[in-house]
C-alpha cells in the first residue's frame, strides 16, 4: 500500500469535516473578530479553506517561500465563494496527493521566508503536521468562533450540541 493510500482517507474525513464547517459561517459576521489580536471570522474561514493547498504544494515543489508570494491565498467575500474555492482547492490537493509515489513521499520539503528555512521534513511529514494538523487546529478555532457567534456546530468527531447524536 502507498504513503497517499494511508493518507487519503483521512484527508476526505477531515476534507468533507471542514466543508460542513465552512458551511455554517455566518456572511453577515465575516468582519467579526472575537479580539483584536484575532483574525476576522471571514480570514479565519478564508485560512481554513486555503490550508490543503499545502498539500498540492508539497506535490509539486520541493519548497515553498513566503516572500516570494508562493503561497495561495484565499480571499472570498461571501460564502459562495469561500466553498467554490475550498471545493477546487480540496480536487487539486486530492489529486496530487494521489499521484506521489512512496519515494516522492520521501523527498525534503522545505518552508522558507526570503530563503531562510523556516521548517524542512519529509513530505509526508510535513502533509501530516502542516496540511492535517494544522488544518485542524485552525478549524477548531474556527468552530468557537461559530459558537461566539451564535451559529450552529457541525458533529466533527463526535455529537455537538447543536446536532446531538450523529
């Protein structure tokens, strides 16, 4: 069995996990920040949606450099557009994940800022740590945001209270 083939069902639970989430933001809050030193709940749903492009990233380059405007942004203005392109986002990084053989897998990746090394791992680890961990603890915040805001929680891994039983 492949590296992709342990990774990706994972990928598809937290991918159709976080669409549920994304679904529920509020247009009408998305200038709401729950402190000041916190993101907007419009760029906070806007990261959570622009994450797996690591993991197309990853597929594709040996590296990524911040200052060199290599990483993805997204920015959408409703939830329309938040969705169409955390949709194409989730299809592209699927796919490259799909097409990395084990040695691929292997190879260094390398996250940079104006050439400094900000992190350097194997490919598969850095798909684990900053595409699915990171991923998720950002999709975590994004859910308490949608409790502050008076929205209603998805069932992630388990009931929430707005759902009960799954």
């Amino acid at each position: 069995m492949k590296l992709s083939d342990i990774l990706l069902p994972e990928f598809d639970h937290e991918a159709a996990t976080t669409l549920r989430t994304l679904e529920r933001v509020p247009e009408y809050k998305f200038g709401w920040t729950p402190h000041e030193k916190s993101m907007t709940l419009g760029r906070l749903a806007c990261h959570v949606a622009e994450i797996p492009y690591f993991g197309t990233a990853v597929a594709k380059a040996d590296s990524m450099d911040f200052a060199k405007g290599e990483y993805k942004v997204i920015e959408a203005a409703n939830r329309q557009q938040l969705l169409a392109q955390y949709n194409a986002t989730i299809q592209d990084t699927r796919a490259s994940i799909a097409g990395m053989s084990d040695a691929d897998m292997m190879k260094s990746w390398s996250l940079l800022n104006d050439g400094k090394t900000l992190i350097s791992m194997p490919k598969v680890a850095v798909l684990r740590s900053i595409l699915m961990n990171h991923w998720i603890h950002h999709r975590g915040q994004l859910t308490v945001y949608l409790r502050l805001t008076g929205a209603a929680v998805p069932s992630i891994y388990g009931p929430s209270a707005d759902e009960g039983s799954m």
